[in-house]
C-alpha cells in the first residue's frame, strides 16, 4: 500500500509499528499534499532531527543504554559496543546520536525510490 492509500488527506494519522522484536513506534501525521515537482525524487524528508538508532539495538531501552555506554569510555561494555557498531578504538564520538542530515536520507530514499520493488 501507499501512504496515498492509507492516509489519503490532510490530518489523517497512521501508526507504524518498524521491528516488532525493537517495537519502534511511529506516528506519521499528514501535514500537507502538494503537487509533485518536476525533477523531484519522492519519497523525501523535509525535516527531521536526531541520528537513526542502529539496526537492533534493542529498541528504546536498547538505543538508551548504548548512548550511555558510548559516553563512558571506563564502562565495561564500551569496546564490545564500538566493535559491535564498527568503530575502531578511542572512536565512539564518530556516532552522534544528534546528527542529522535532510540530504543524506533523502539521497537514500532516491536509492530506494529507484529500487524495483518485485
């Protein structure tokens, strides 16, 4: 189904469960329907904030823990978590937990809208 198909006007809302073993829980509310502008790859994210959490981590609790597990670098699980995440040693400031960038995911969504989908 399409986001068309399911949320079809303005203000209508739809939860999306992502992971049912991280249970991540998103609500995706139609602000607005424009038309479609030539040379425009969509889907597209106009706003967004903070990093994605890595693929199962274990859900809210999970990404919590890893972020305070990345601050300290003493804590007993910090090199496992580095290497977990692929990072070399004294590297944990290259996740961000902050960082985000419109133009990255939407680069990734041109990738994906490209993909064939059968």
């Amino acid at each position: 189904m399409t986001l068309g198909q399911v949320a079809p006007r303005k203000g209508f809302t739809i939860s999306y469960v992502y992971d049912f073993g991280d249970d991540w829980r998103h609500k995706i509310q139609v602000e607005d329907i424009g038309a479609a502008e030539p040379g425009v790859t969509y889907p597209r994210c106009l706003t967004g904030k903070r990093a994605a959490p890595p693929e199962d981590c274990g859900g809210l609790w999970g990404y919590a823990e890893l972020i305070e597990i990345l601050a300290d670098p003493a804590h007993p699980e910090f090199e496992d978590r580095l290497e977990w995440l692929g990072l070399a040693p004294d590297s944990a400031d290259e996740f961000d937990p902050a960082e985000f960038s419109v133009a990255e995911l939407n680069d990734m969504l041109a990738v994906l809208a490209e993909a064939p989908t059968h």
